[in-house]
C-alpha cells in the first residue's frame, strides 16, 4: 500500500505546493517526492477540498490534475485565477493535447504530461517557483502607446484602467515591451520568461498571449496592440502609430 502523506506543517523558509490530484497512489507519490525535494505539500483528492483551504494554505504553487471527480481542474485553475497569481501548473494525460491548450487557456502557466519523468517534473515546479519568487525590477518603466508597464510595482495600465496579470503574464508583457515594437519569437519567450528550451513548447506562449489580449485589447479578436507575426513570432506595438 503506497504511504500517506498529510499536509506538512508550515515552515517559514520552504515554498509550499498545493497538489490536486485523485489518483490516491500518484497524490502519495507526489507528495513525497516534492517532500524530499525540500516543499511543503498541501494534497488534495479533489477541488473542492482544496479551494476549502486555498486561503490558509498560501500556497507558492499549485499542481492539478485536470480530470478530478467533482470539480474538474479546469474550474480548480479558474477558481484559483480569480483569487491569486500563484503559478498553477497541469498534470493531464499525454494523449490529450486539447486539454493542455484549455487548461493554458483556463489560467495555468505550464503542464507535465502523464506517465511523467520525475526530474522534469521537479525541473518545472522548481523553475515556476524562482520564476515566481520576483518580478524583473531592473527596467525601467516601460511604454507602448498608452498601455504602461511598471515592473518594479508589477503594475500595467491601458490609459487610466488598470490591468490585473498573472506573474507570468506580466512577465511576457515585460519582454514584449523591452522589444520597442520588435519581434520576439516563441523561442525568445520560453528561454526568458519561462526559462526552458528542450522543456517547453509554443502552446504556453501562445496561450499566454491569448489571455494577455483579453486584458489588453479593446477587442481581442481584432489585435491592434499584441500583433503575431506569422511564422516568427509576436509584437507589441502603438495602435495609434
């Protein structure tokens, strides 16, 4: 019988890492396995048991299935979208790529696909949670037409409205933005916000991008800001210019 782990108590200086998942074998196996790599771990079996104490967890980072009982992960990463930018990434089965891009879509920053090899999943959790734990605050600020970007204060307006990002979202709006109008490729995206090369892959970007135009543009499905250069990548630009 595979050993149980319950939540680990609270230590000051160790991420913590919500983990969604009802496959009670692989929840345990997490666990321990993110245990000996130094987190503390909050498991769940399902959604809602792990929305219930989303709040005093605090979590530093949320591993979830996408296909629980109850509650499925899809609506497990909205709900958590609408109350933190923690980074979420999705644990899905190898053969459903639809579900990798929903999932991106719904609000998570990265996925593992099943059967996953252990170090890359550590690779990723670990890579999310230095990716997380600041925002790059050595620019300046940073303008494009009316849209600003503050990252010492994390802070993006589109003229006087404020927008509300993910970390990851500020992220690539930030290399976007230090392009002056630029091209940026996918490859350019993953190697500087998500700090992968082999690990990652155009759907995380391109997902990234979907959600960054629903929060910056007037209509997202006519882009005149965040423009895709077709075959090489993307820029932000002046709609006005």
């Amino acid at each position: 019988m595979a050993p149980t782990l319950v939540a680990t108590a609270r230590v000051t200086d160790q991420r913590r890492v919500l983990l969604v998942e009802d496959d009670a074998d692989l929840r345990s196996m997490l666990a321990v396995l993110l245990a000996d790599d130094g987190l503390s771990v909050d498991p769940h079996a399902t959604g809602e048991a792990a929305l219930s104490g989303f709040d005093a967890s605090d979590p530093d980072l949320a591993i979830v299935d996408l296909r629980l009982p109850g509650m499925s992960g899809f609506d497990v990463i909205r709900s958590i979208r609408e109350r933190s930018d923690v980074p979420v990434i999705i644990l899905t089965a190898q053969t459903a790529s639809s579900d990798v891009v929903a999932g991106l879509d719904a609000g998570a920053d990265d996925y593992v696909t099943k059967p996953f090899v252990v170090p890359e999943l550590l690779a990723r959790v670990h890579a999310n949670l230095r990716r997380s734990a600041t925002v790059p605050d050595e620019l300046a600020d940073l303008s494009v037409g009316d849209l600003v970007v503050r990252p010492r204060s994390a802070e993006v307006f589109v003229g006087d409205r404020s927008v509300d990002l993910t970390r990851t979202e500020l992220r690539v709006l930030i290399a976007l933005a230090a392009a002056h109008g630029d091209v940026v490729s996918r490859e350019h995206l993953l190697s500087t916000v998500w700090r992968y090369d082999y690990l990652g892959d155009s759907r995380m970007v391109d997902a990234h991008i979907r959600r960054l135009r629903l929060k910056v543009e007037d209509d997202p499905a006519e882009p005149r800001r965040l423009l895709t250069v077709r075959g090489a990548g993307y820029r932000l630009v002046d709609p006005t210019g």
